[in-house]
DNA sequence: TCAAAAGTGTTATCCTTACACCCATGT
DNA sequence: ACATGGGTGTAAGGATAACACTTTTGA
C-alpha cells in the first residue's frame, strides 16, 4: 500500500508487491443453554478457538464450518463472516497476523467433551451489558465514576465534553436509555479510556472493571460478535438455529432475552412471533415447565427461503 | 484448518501451522455526480483500485485511507470493510490471494487527473438495479426469461421450484415487488445461473446479458458494496459523506435515490430528515434549480455524535 | 389454595403513507 | 400563462406498546 502511490495494479495476483503474512480463522461460536447466551471457549486462559487459515478449501465459509464440526462434533447452523483483523501489535507480537473472525450459531449438545473447551456464559466477559435483571449496578456504581474520571482528563473543553457525550450516548447516562446494540462501542470506549485490562498493557493497571479479560484481542472480536448478533435477531429468523427442533413460545423468548441482555414484552413478542408465520404448532404441549402446560412449536423452515429478509422483530423491553 | 482437529491453539502467532498468503485490498470508492452514483473505476478492463497490503500502517483503515487519499487527491469521508474474499479459483489463477474489500464514500472532486482512473455509473455493470425510471424493460424482456429457463433445468421438481422462488424472490418477479437491498443476492443468483460472463468461465458462452463484466471477482465486490450501503443509508446518515458541503433538499434526495435505485416520496422524504434534525438552512438560496429557489442546508455535524445510530431513513416508493 | 406460566382480548399512541393544495421563480 | 420545483397541512391505516384478564397445571 505504501509505494504504490501512482499505479494501483489491475490485477495484481501474485505480484511481487504482495507481502506474505499469517492469517488465521477465528470463530465465535455460540449457544444459548438453560437461558444464557454462552460463547466456546478454549482453556483456562479464555481464548476463542482459532485454527491456521488452511489452502485445501474451496472457501472460507466451508474451511470454517468443517474445522468448527470437527471441534464440537455436531453441525453448525449458520455462520457469518464478522470482521478481519490486521491491527499492528494486536498480540502485542512482532509478527503481523491477520484474523478472519467468522460467527457461528450451535446448539450446544454432545461438546462436553474436552475439559479445553467450554461454554462460558458471555456476560462472565461483559458483565455490564446483561440488563434482563434490571440496569446492572455495576453500570452506575463503578463504569459511570471511572468514565466520568476519564472524561475529565481530557485535554480542552471540548474534548472532555466530547469523551462524556460518547460515553453517556453508549451506555445511555443522563436518562438517554439503553441501546443493547452498542456492545462493540462500549467495549472499545472502555479499552480507549483504558479501563480494561487489555488496554492497559504496560501502564499504571488501576483495579479493573467487573469482567473478565481474555487473550489478546479476543474480547473485541467476541463483543463484535455480540453486537452483530443482536442487530441480526431483529430484521433475520436467526435465533431458531439456537433452539432445539421444538420449544416452547416462552423457551425462544428467553433465548432472544439472552441474546439482547433486556427482557421483551411476553403478549407482543408471541404475537410478532405467530403474526408472522414464522413457526407452527406440533401439536404436542411441554408439562414440565412448572405452570400450565405450553404447546410446542417448531421453526417453519419454509420462511426460510420465502422471507429470507423477514425477520423477528423485538419489541419494547418491559419493566 | 485441516489438520487441526484435535487442539486448536490459544495463541499460535507465528504459529508453524500457519499458511503465508498473499493479501491485498480492493476498495468500492463511491461518489454521487449529477444524480449518478459511480465508482472509481481502472483502466478500460474494469477494475476496482486494489493495491497489496503493506504492513507500516497502525490499522488495516487508516493504511487504506492513506492509500486512497494519494489516490483520489482528498480526503475519504467514510470508511467500512466489505468482506474479505479467499475463495479458491477467485480470479482463475492457482496462486491464493486474500483481499480485504473496502467501501469508501467520497465527492468526487479533482479526481479527473489520470486517464487510467475513471468514474462510471455503477448502473453500467448492473442495469437491473436501476429502478428510478419504472421497472426496467430488461428484467422481463430478458431475465425473467433466462432464470425461468435456468429453473426449469433443474433435476427434480423441487429443485425447479426452488430455483424459481429465489429467482422471483430476488428480482420481485411474481407480484413480489422489488427489494433495493438484494443486489448481491441477485448477482449471485445470476452467478449461479451462469448468466454472467463471470460465471461462464470455459462452458458454453450464450448471448450475454446486458450489464458490462469487470475483472476476476471485482462485479461482486461492488455488488457486496452497493448492497451494503443501500441497507446503510437507511439508519446512518451516511448520504451526507456523498454530498458538497451546502445542498438543497432536492438534491439530497436525487443522491439518495440514486444510491437505492428508486424515487421516494418528496414530501415524506423531506419530513423525515427535517424531523431529525439532520441538517439546518445555511439562510443562502440556490436560484439555479429551474423553479423556485430552493433553501439550502448543510449537515449537522452535530447529530453524528448525539446520533451515531440514527439514520436516514427511505420512504416508501413513488409511483 | 396458591404460585407459575400459558393464553386471549382490547385500547391508546405513534409512525408511515398518501393525497391535496399553495408558493415562488424563469421562460 | 405555464412549467418546474419548493414547501405546508392533514387525514387514513397499520404497527407497536401497554394493560387487564382468564385458563391450566403442579405443589
């Protein structure tokens, strides 16, 4: 990129200005079990499972989902490229890697396999975005001090004016309200004012935020999987590859509940759901689940190709 | 990927599994000029600009920026990654290339210099796309015809009606109505078909369609970047990156339509961004608009803080 | 009998859409 | 005068949000 100021090349295949670096596939793989949106983990030291970029595919999506099958022993649903990574010092390395992370949708069965892996609920890594049981103390009590701190360093005026708008804007201070789609700002606002151990590399480590850190920039790609995730859910049928082939209607709320971290409305979320066609009884009912017996549904796969823009809508969280 | 079954590593930076590639971008640079949205063209092949990654730059972006702004000679407004591509066989040729893909708003001022880099209308390479004028004449008159003919192809009866459902989902044959946003499905779908030049490599070559064919996979690249952004302007006031600093209302709303390929609702259009306070009157007229003088306004850069998730929203169509 | 969850019905509100109409300028 | 584009108002329809209430099971 650098010299080749006054030609862009044509076709540069194979060119001798191409440089040769590492690549490497990232996945968050994720699961939605007994009511908590989990991502696959590796090891104790909380990485996100990751394998060499490998030639032999004819292409990166089907690469992907046989190394992830063979990982967790059952089919993928449905994966989605997120996000290729080529930051400078993103491991704090020497060596230039670059990550393409991919988001993949499982069904958590058969994968207890290895102690390696493990399912760990998401909200253990951001511990602020899970507001299902009302707005986390945690929000009010330490992230709204130390960001306000943080602001407050600012250079002028402006920019400390500027930090708090941001900061108030993604984690809806000053009465503005919780959007649960900011993961990834949220999160690279927390690394910007250096509150998160990954951002604080090297300098003053003040006591850390609630939260767990993972390796390297792994965090990041997971809250880049989160965010993408709960845009999705809202305008894509992507929660059924969550669910088990039939649930019951409150079952696939909690499950888009886990998902968004906020509770929705339980009359209007199973109107939207049955408005728009987008499951079918099966005639069975569940008695198990502590009150009147819940009739079964499954996913119409049908709307699959008929409405593949459609998609489940949330509507207004209750209180 | 392939070998790895077993333990896929924490961190393998540098890692002896990991394979070197090529890796280079390619950028969908977009402007809007006299109501036409374009694309930064190379040579008369029809190339997008593409360039080898160079490992200097802090970030993938701000490498790209720098790249293109010695390019264009001014500065890029907006910056997103596409997708990045690392099929096999993507430009016919055995050796493996990655390419980061890139979509960049810009106005198009002072670009003129090289013969070799050209604006054209991105309706050159998919005219079906072009709805502003009524349905386009081709769609029935040619691909109705070829897809249906490709559909009825196919092995068995489910097959064939699968086929035609995404056909007539995609191109909104069958009373469905048109979707702007499904530009890349539809050429993919015309991929598929073998309905494109790319798609034919070595088989049969009928009559093509109409719709110029670009260089290796560069047509699906900026289909992946006109899809993109016709699915942005609808909740990120993104349109404003493609207009000069004062504009009237008619003009905003010609660069819109242009970008999604339809014509709104000029009074709805207009409500809507005046109710969201995106722009604010200059106090200044234009008197060349060949009617009334028309107020002129200019964004507020204001909302792109307070409002990074708002967005600019379409109106339903005009007949 | 009570708790817990499944279900049904209805109303108020807002946003979108659509239509109708008037204003100011150049030719 | 008329064509062109600028600009305002308002009513109909649909989707969403919110509330109240009934039903069916297990403990």
């Amino acid at each position: 990129m650098q010299h080749d100021t006054s030609s862009p090349t044509e076709r540069n295949r194979g060119s001798d200005q191409s440089h040769d670096v590492k690549v490497d596939l990232i996945a968050v793989l994720v699961a939605v079990t007994d009511g908590e949106p989990c991502a696959l983990t590796i090891d104790k030291a909380h990485a996100l499972p990751s394998g060499p970029f490998e030639l032999g595919h004819r292409s990166l999506q089907s690469g992907l989902r046989a190394w992830v099958e063979r990982q967790t022993g059952h089919p993928l649903g449905y994966i989605e490229q997120l996000y290729t990574f080529a930051d400078r010092d993103r491991a704090g390395d020497a060596q230039r890697v670059i990550s393409i992370s991919y988001l993949g949708l499982t069904r958590e069965e058969g994968t207890e396999g290895s102690a390696r892996r493990r399912w760990r609920s998401w909200y253990e890594y951001f511990p602020w975005e899970d507001h299902r049981g009302g707005v986390p103390a945690v929000l009010a009590d330490i992230l709204a001090p130390r960001l306000r701190a943080w602001a407050e360093q600012g250079g002028d005026a402006e920019m400390r004016h500027d930090r708090w708008q941001r900061a108030a804007i993604a984690f809806g201070f000053d009465e503005r309200g919780w959007n649960e789609e900011l993961t990834l700002q949220r999160y690279e606002l927390l690394y910007e004012a250096g509150l998160v151990e990954e951002g604080t590399r090297g300098r003053e480590t003040e006591e850390n935020l609630p939260g767990r850190a993972m390796v390297a920039d792994h965090r990041r790609i997971l809250a880049t999987g989160i965010a993408r995730l709960r845009t999705k859910i809202k305008y894509r049928p992507v929660v059924f590859e969550l669910m088990p082939p039939v649930f019951t209607l409150l079952q696939l709320q909690r499950a888009v509940e886990a998902l968004a971290g906020r509770l929705v409305h339980k009359q209007n979320f199973r109107r939207l759901i049955e408005q728009q066609e987008l499951v079918e009884e099966t005639g069975e009912t569940a008695t198990d689940t502590g009150g009147r017996p819940a009739k079964l549904f499954r996913f119409r796969h049908a709307v699959l190709a008929e409405r593949s823009m459609a998609g489940t809508k949330l509507p207004q969280s209750r209180p």
